[in-house]
C-alpha cells in the first residue's frame, strides 16, 4: 500500500467523477484510508521524540517545528516519486499532509499548544478538526480537478 493517497485512473470517457482506471490501476482510496494516511507518521515520530525530551528548551521546540514542517513534503515527495504513476499523489496531497503534520504536532505535544498559546484543549480540538476536515478537503480538491 502506498504511504501517499492514491487517486485512482480516469480514462477521460464517460461519467465524470467514476472511476475508469485499468484492472491493474488501484482504485481511489476510501475516506477512511486517506485519513490514515494523513497522520504523518515518520515525522510525527521525531517531532514528538524531540518534544518530549526537549521541550522545555523553546528553541529546539521551535527548531524542530520548522524541520518537521519542511520535512513532511519533501519526505512525502521522495516517496511518492518511487510509486508508479498511477499511484502517484496529486500535488495538494503534499499540502494538505503538511497541515496535518502541524495539527498533529499541536495536538500531540502539549508544549507545541503551549508554545502557541493554545489551551490543551483547544489543541485537542485543533487535531481533532484537522484529522476529520484534510482528508474531507482532499476528496473535495480531488472532486474539483476531475
């Protein structure tokens, strides 16, 4: 399974919006796959390492944000440019997953709401909109470009 959302073929003929692709052109993830992969794991992984063991230190917390903030596209890019193309993402997927790296980063560290000055829990409800409205854009987006 690819790490990136994957689209699906459109053979340009009939209904719009139906999947066309060929039998061996995966079918468009569901809604509930792309909410799986919008959690950006592997940079998640180091942002909350670093936030854990040196948040206290305000500018490695903020050091850190930005290296997962830039890191998240170009991570997403690399991967995505080993699939085939037909599984290839579509270039808002790299936004919209850089957004979500930010609302994870907020609503798993307590110090990067802090930081913010966001309450706990309006940082738990920052990942919480985020985690239900990305993928919900992206099916939008997607929606649009077909």
């Amino acid at each position: 399974m690819p790490r990136t959302v994957v689209y699906g073929g459109k053979s340009g003929e009939g209904k719009k919006g139906v999947y066309q692709g060929s039998p061996s052109t995966p079918e468009p993830d569901s809604y509930s796959e792309r909410l799986v992969k919008f959690v950006p794991a592997e940079v998640l992984a180091f942002y909350i390492l670093v936030a854990t063991q040196f948040g206290s230190r305000q500018g490695l917390l903020i050091a850190s944000l930005v290296i997962g903030t830039a890191a998240t596209p170009l991570y997403l890019w690399i991967r995505n440019g080993a699939l085939p193309p037909e599984q290839q993402a579509r270039p808002h997927y790299f936004l919209l997953a850089t957004l979500a790296f930010l609302a994870w980063a907020i609503g798993a560290s307590p110090r990067t709401g802090e930081l913010l000055g966001l309450g706990e829990d309006v940082s738990a409800y920052v990942l919480l909109a985020a985690a239900f409205l990305i993928p919900l854009a992206d099916q939008a987006i997607q929606r649009l470009q077909d």
